[in-house]
C-alpha cells in the first residue's frame, strides 16, 4: 500500500507515500479509502488528516497508469474523493510544497484544507491534453470563484498558496499554517477544533456556482481561448466545463465534466502531450549511466570562439550564475563577441525582459583572454570555432596542453567524428560533444554526442549541466550528423527530389507547415544559408558517393543565392525584409534542370508532400535506433520538438508515425521506393518498422 495510517491521539493521520510526488495510482487511491475506511469504524478517532510524505503532497494521478488497466480500476479517483467526502468525520487535508491536479482534486474533496505557505497550488491537467476529470472543474470554481478558477484550469499554471489564501471570499484554505514545519501539528489540532461539532460538515459540493453575466463572460472566454489554442481542444472543454458548473447541478456538473475529459484523452493530442511529459524526463536518463554516477562540479567554463555559435553558448552560462571566460585570437574578434553578447542583454533589458542589476550581474561573470593559458582552471571547455577538422585538431590538442586535470573538453561540432577529435588529447575519456543549435541562448535542445571513450561521470555531469542551463539534453552516439541533421538530411534530399518531381518550393513550404512545421524546408534553408547543404554536399560526394540529391540546391548555390544572408535564395527577399516571395529565378532554374534531366512534372498532392518528407524522418530515425545512436525513440521526439520546429501536438515524429499507424507508414514508404525517381534504397522500410509492424506495436 502506499498510503501509510497511522492515530495520533484522537486524530487519524494518513499519509500519501508513493515517491517521488506521491501520485494518486491505484495503490495509493486503495491506502486512501483503506485509511478512511479504518478511522470509520475506529471510536476513538475523531478526525482524520490526510497529507503528503517528502516533496509532494501529491502531483495529481498517476500519469505512468494512464492507458493502463489500473487508471481505471475501483478505487479510482472519483470513488477515492467520494469516500473522503461522505465521511462521517470531518477530512482535513495538510498540504505542501506540491499540490497539483488530481492532489488539488483530493484536497478538494476534504471538508477542510490547511495549507502550509510556499505551496505551489495548480490544475495542469491543460498541459496533458486534458482537463481536471475528477471535480477539478466543479469545486473549484466554488471556492475560488469562477474567473480565478477558470485562469487557473485553463493556464494549468502554478499559484502560491498564500496568493490564494489572501484573495478575498475565498474558501480554499480554512488556515494557512505559519510554516512548512508546523503545518501537521497546526492540521491536527485544527481538526480537533472541528470535531463531534454534530453540525453537517462543509462539502465544497454544496457552495453555489454563479457568474453574474455568465453567458457573455464565457463567451468571450471561449473566444479568447479559441484564438490561443488553434491546435490543441482541451483549454476550450475547459471553459465548457466551467460554465457547466454554473448552469447545471454538481451531479450533473460532474457528468458534464466527465464526458469532455474522456474525449479528450481520446484525442492525439493529449497523447502526444502525455508522450512529450514522460519523454522529456526519460531523456535525462541515460541507460548505462546510473542516476547516482558523482559528477564533476563546474565551477567556471571556458568557452572557445566568440562568434555567434560561442557568444550564444556563453549567455547560456551566465545566465545559470556559472563565470565565462571566453578566448579568440584576436582582440577585434573578442570586442564583437562581447558586444554581441551586451547587445543582447540590453534588449532584454529593455523589453524588460531582464532586470538591470541581474545584467550587471552577468556581464560581471565574463571575462576574455587570448590565451589558452588562462583557460587551466576551468572545469569545462566548450570549443565553437571553425567546422574543420584541422581547425578542431590545433584547439584540442592546446585544450590536452593546459586544461587541469579532470576538466571535460567539450566540442560543439555539428557533424565531426568527436572521437576523431577525442584522438587528439591524451584524455578521451574527457571529451563529450555538446551540440548546441543556434541561436544557442535560445534554442532549448542540447545533443550530448557521446564518443567511445566519453567517461560515464562526464556524460552525468553534462546532462546534470544541462538541466542547470534549461537544455533539453538528449544522448547521441557519433555518426554523420548525430541525431538531428542525420534525420534532416533525408527531410531535406526528398524536399530536393520532390522539385525535380514537380513541385515549387512554396508548394512543400506551404503543405509542411500546414502539418505544423514551425518553417518549411525551403523557407528553413533560406534563414540557416543554403551554403552550409551546399559545403556538406561537396564533403559528402567523396565520402558518401551513395548519398544521391537533386542537383537544384547546388545550382542555386552557384548562383549565390544562400538564401536572407545574401537577399536571395529559394525565395526572393526585399532588403530588412525576412518575407519570402517566390521568385521567377527559381522556378526557372527548377524547369530548366527538369528540361536537362529529362523529367516530366507532374501534380503532386500535399499529401505525397507532408508524407514524403516526415516519413523520411522516420524511416532515418528507425536507423538510428537500430544503430544505438539515440537509445529511445522519445529521445528522437524529443530532438525534433526543442530543435527542428516539429509540432508539439504531434508528440514527434517517432510519436506521430505510431499515431499513423507504423503498418500505414511502411506501406506509403513502399509506394515511395516504387518512384522511378527514388534510389529505391532509401525507401525500404529500417527493419526496426518491420519488426514492429509484424508485432502490432508503435515506437513508444
Ligand atoms: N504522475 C507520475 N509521475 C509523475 C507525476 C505524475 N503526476 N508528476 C511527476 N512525476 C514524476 C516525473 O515523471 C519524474 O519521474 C519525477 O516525478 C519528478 O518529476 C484526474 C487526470 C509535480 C511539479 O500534470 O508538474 O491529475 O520520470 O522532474 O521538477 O484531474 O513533476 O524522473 O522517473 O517534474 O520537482 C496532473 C505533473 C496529472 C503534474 C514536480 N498533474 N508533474 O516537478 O520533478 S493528471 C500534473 C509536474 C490528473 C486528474 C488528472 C512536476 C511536479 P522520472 P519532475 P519536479
């Protein structure tokens, strides 16, 4: 059981104990009415208290049962909340530290809360996919008032508890205890005060429900809401939920509510939402990297380059309180680094994003040098200088000169063989790949390119490092592009192949981001440069002749069009303009290299489009798995929703071919592979889709 129950005099205690936040599974719901069940039949008990062990008092149902036999099984929460509500002596709920989603529900059903100051108080179910399904949406309202509860529902954000308890007419706390430490002697001698009083005791249930002009308040916030959330459905079934509760009667209120929350854990939404919750903190774990590996402490980092890619992942530095010391060679190159990083304070400064003191703050962490020398303290050194492999070779082996002892060399190549660069220190066991996507002070993904020899405390301190810098970290193993631009790769040639086919460039655009792309591959091409395809390419044709592309990327790199950097890409740009406009150029480049290589256009559906490239993600992302380059394919998800713009919603790609159907998947694949454009080998289905198409199971 993971309820523990336990009399204390006259008053019953019974505490949630199912780490880490005491979610509400089916054990911990049985402990629940087992407790009260016992304080019931017990004379001697006069009252009962129900609270949270350790960090929680408890993070809402258990979010691991859900899709599970036993999220549903007897006891579940509404029968648990029903129990604590129709008992003959009065429930005090004694809550701290976390009190979220189905937690705040249970507390909700008590005839008393007692609440410790410092509570983070929420109903996040929104960020699920769902909304608060067992009486989140009915009570509430009732003690909150209806505006105050609907914000806090549809936001699924936090709210401290003393903000709560001080809002006026509230009846969500009855006290507010002086502090986390005296809150369960507080709790207890509150609920002797309210015992054998003989009078009804209070249910949340029974407090009425109005909005004085209910239809036109929720129908602007139905408006409102509409507008936010074009993609996702729960915030609105929140606010339909929330209206219910002031036109119907609480049974019937809460049938309301328990019809929009089963449609809504129907809907891909909420399982992508779910998937992403579960896939982002499984990501931090690393299989053969116990959780309690000692790590490294980073006391100062240096950072080698000032360019853009070096400036960006300074400021990630800074902003975490941790000393930058960043080294060029030459002093100009230093002053335009520094001045890029001030220049970017100072306009968060001013959108007031950044308060001044805390810039102050930062800028006071840097400092510059133009010697490897001043780098032999520093506990961590990341390398952003120029993409070759000569230039890598000259850094690392001055990093293997005068780095102390223990200190980890970082790289944030994109596509080298970090352990070809591991191999020019006496110290590969201290040399990690951390890939940082630019703009590096923005972007949230972090791949951590393990090579051979990386030590396991190494890869613990880097993702440990992450957290601390607010990265998503994920895992990979050293190939040609890692896990990110391996996949884009493919996304990219059939983007490529699909213009030789028939396409425009504003077709694919259009149809991609119309999946919900946050760029087209064109559009994408044109912000990054299409220079950096074009130097992969030509490093490609020696080293990979089997990789084929349409030769229409290159052709437009030959005429110089990169894309904005160079006002002309894919699309044609106005100067201080970032709108793509076609452009006449391009389409007929397009034409006239389907002239040469003989090919008839032909009409292609946004369907073929969308499928083409985001199966081709797939089909690379299964290889990688296959490969042991990402370990779980919610790590794969993971990469292409903090850092290739893919829609939340559709939980990844890995995620979403599951959602398709991996049977589906692998049949278009081999329509693709029957094009007489395609190679044919790309298409074939990875044996990893086979493999789970035969067993009827999805990647997740
Ligand atoms: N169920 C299961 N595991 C959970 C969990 C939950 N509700 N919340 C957290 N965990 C795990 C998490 O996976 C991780 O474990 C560990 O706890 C620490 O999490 C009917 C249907 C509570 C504020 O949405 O917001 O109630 O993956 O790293 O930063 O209306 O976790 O490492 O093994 O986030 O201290 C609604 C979600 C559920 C709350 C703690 N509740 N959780 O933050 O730790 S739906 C939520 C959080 C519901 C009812 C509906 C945060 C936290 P592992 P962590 P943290």
């Amino acid at each position: 059981m993971t309820a523990e129950y336990k009399v204390n005099g006259d008053v019953a205690v019974i505490t949630l104990a199912n780490p880490p936040v005491n979610g509400l599974g089916l054990a911990t719901r049985q402990g629940i009415t087992e407790g009260l069940a016992k304080a019931q039949a017990d004379d001697s008990v006069k009252a009962i208290v129900i609270t949270g062990a350790g960090k929680a008092f408890s993070g809402g149902a258990d979010i691991k049962e859900f899709g599970t036999p036993k999220a549903l099984q007897e006891p579940n929460l509404l029968s648990v909340i029903a129990a604590v509500e129709n008992s003959a002596k009065p429930v005090v709920a004694a809550i701290h530290s976390v009190c979220m989603g189905g937690g705040l529900e249970l507390a909700l059903g008590c005839h008393y809360r007692v609440v410790a100051p410092g509570t983070s108080i929420a109903l996040p179910e929104v960020k699920l996919g769902l909304l608060p399904g067992a009486g989140g949406t009915q009570r509430l309202p009732r003690v909150l008032g209806v505006e105050t509860a609907l914000n806090m529902i549809v936001s699924g954000e936090a709210v401290k508890s003393e903000l709560l308890a001080a809002a006026p007419g509230q009846k969500l706390f009855d006290k507010v205890a002086a502090s986390p430490g005296s809150l369960m002697d507080e709790a207890i001698s509150f609920a002797r005060s309210v015992a054998g009083q003989g009078a009804a005791l209070p249910r949340v249930r029974d407090l009425p429900c109005k909005h004085p002009q209910g239809d036109a308040y929720f129908g602007f916030a139905r408006n409102m809401v509409k507008g936010m959330a074009k993609n996702y459905p729960a915030p609105v079934k929140c606010v339909d939920a929330v209206e219910a509760a002031t036109k119907l009667k609480f049974d019937a209120g809460m049938a309301e509510e328990r019809r929009l929350f089963i449609e809504l854990m129907m809907t891909p939404e909420s399982s992508a939402l779910r998937h992403l919750f579960m896939a982002e903190r499984a990501a931090s774990r690393i299989p053969d990297v116990a959780e309690d590996t000692p790590k490294r402490e980073i006391r100062s980092v240096g950072v080698i380059g000032a360019g853009t890619m070096g400036g960006g992942i300074s400021m990630n530095f800074l902003n975490a309180g941790i000393p930058v010391r960043i080294l060029e060679m030459k002093q100009e190159a230093l002053d335009r680094g520094v001045a890029t990083i001030r220049k970017n304070y100072e306009s968060q400064v001013k959108r007031g994003k950044l308060k001044q003191d805390k810039y102050d703050e930062r800028m006071a962490l840097l400092s510059t040098t133009l010697n490897y020398d001043d780098l032999r303290d520093c506990d961590l050194v990341i390398e952003a200088v120029f993409e070759e492999l000569g230039v890598k070779e000259a850094v690392f082996k001055e990093l293997d000169r005068v780095a102390k002892p223990g200190a980890i060399l970082a790289s944030n190549t994109s596509t080298l063989d970090v352990d070809k660069i591991a191999a020019f220190t006496q110290r590969p066991q201290d040399v990690v790949g951390m890939h940082f996507f630019s703009p590096a002070n923005v972007m949230k993904l972090l791949e951590v390119v393990r090579g051979k020899e990386t030590a396991k405390d190494v890869l613990a301190t880097v993702m440990a490092l992450a957290k601390k810098i607010k990265k998503t970290a994920v895992v990979s193993g050293v190939c040609d592009g890692f896990i990110g631009n391996r996949m884009i790769e493919q996304y990219s040639r059939q983007a490529g192949f699909l213009l030789d086919e028939g396409a425009t460039p504003e077709q694919v655009d259009k149809a991609m981001e119309k999946f919900g792309m946050a760029m087209g591959p064109f559009r994408m091409g044109d912000l990054a440069g299409n220079d950096i395809g074009w130097a992969i390419r030509k490093r490609r044709a020696t080293e990979r002749a089997d990789m084929k592309y349409s030769r229409t990327a290159d052709k437009l790199c030959e005429l110089g069009r990169f894309g904005q950097k160079t006002g002309a890409g894919w699309y044609d740009y106005q100067a201080g303009k970032r709108d793509a406009i076609p452009s006449p150029v391009v389409v007929e480049l397009i034409e006239k290299h389907r002239k040469d290589e003989g090919i008839t256009p032909r009409q292609i559906a946004d369907e073929e489009l969308e499928q083409r490239l985001v199966y081709a993600l797939v089909n690379e992302g299964a290889h990688i798995l296959e490969d042991g380059i990402a370990t779980k394919s919610g790590d794969i998800d993971m990469v292409y929703l903090t850092g290739y713009g893919f829609p939340i919603w559709r939980g990844g790609p890995m995620h979403y071919a599951g959602q398709v159907g991996l049977y589906n998947v692998a049949e278009s694949m081999r329509r693709f592979a029957r094009n007489p454009r395609d190679d044919g080998k790309f298409w074939e289905p990875a044996p990893l889709i086979q493999k789970l198409v035969a067993e009827g199971k999805s990647f997740d």
